[in-house]
C-alpha cells in the first residue's frame, strides 16, 4: 500500500474506533473530532501529522 492509503484507513479506523467508544464515554468524541480537524488543516496546508510518521516507518508516497 502506499501512504496515502495508509492514511486513509488509519483515519477510517480511528474515527470508527472512536464513534464506537463514545457509547461508552462521550469524551471519545473529542478524539474522532480531532482527526477531523486533522483531515481538514491537512487539505489547505499539505502538512499531515501522519504522514511523517508514516515516513520514518520507511512508507513510501504515492508518486516515488
């Protein structure tokens, strides 16, 4: 897989993850709003967190 696939399950998973915990606790629902917001600076700046984690973990990008 390539990374921009890797971020995409990893925030599909989270956020699902997250969703799922919140019926046992609503403060889970800060997690899944944090990702959000993470997805969305991630599209106006072209910086994502993820990304660089996934960089030093030897992940290659889409177009090397």
């Amino acid at each position: 897989m390539k990374m921009e696939q890797y971020i995409r399950a990893i925030a599909g998973t989270g956020i699902l993850a997250t969703l799922g915990l919140s019926l046992l606790h609503p403060y889970w629902l800060f997690v899944t709003a944090f990702i959000g917001l993470n997805l969305l600076q991630s599209a106006f700046t072209k910086w994502c967190l993820m990304e660089g984690i996934l960089a030093r973990f030897g992940v290659k990008k889409c177009c090397e």
